[in-house]
C-alpha cells in the first residue's frame, strides 16, 4: 500500500485557465489521476482495523489526502465537478 501511495500516485497541477477547459488533454488526464488517486483512498481506508491505525492515518489522511486530493480540488474552478469531488472525498 505504501509504495502505491508513494510511487503510483501523481497528480499534475495545472494553472486553473489550463483546467477550466475540461476538453483539454491536461485537464483529462488530471480528471483521471484524481480519480485514480480518490478510489486508492478509498481502498487504503478499508484497511482500517486489520493494520496499525498510525499507518492508515499516514498513508490515506497525510499523503493522499492532504498532498494530492485537497490540492487539487483547491485548484478545481468552482462548479458542479468541483462538488462532487467534495462529497465523493
């Protein structure tokens, strides 16, 4: 788990003109890394109980969380995507 969350995880960030463009290439690509990044979340916090409770906190709040799905929600222009990742995070 780890190792996907440390070497599998890569969401680019793009300046918020580049993005807001949602038939971009870049804007798609990080539409798909998001989501990619969002069900690792969800898989890595299943975890929860069967290994160290520090661990799960570690790799889902600090790393996937914080490093990569809050930063790009925050850089998301405001909108309806923009609340469905909220609700789906």
């Amino acid at each position: 788990i780890k190792k996907s969350v440390e070497e599998d995880v890569f969401i680019p960030l793009y300046p918020k003109s580049t993005v807001e463009d949602k038939s971009s290439l870049r804007s798609k690509f990080q539409e798909r890394r998001f989501w990619s990044a969002v069900k690792l979340l969800s898989n890595v916090v299943l975890w929860d109980g069967i290994i160290q409770e520090d661990k799960v906190r570690d790799l889902g709040l600090s790393k996937l969380l914080n490093r990569y799905l809050l930063l790009n929600i925050l850089n998301t222009p405001l909108g309806l995507d923009n609340i469905e990742k909220c609700t789906k995070v």
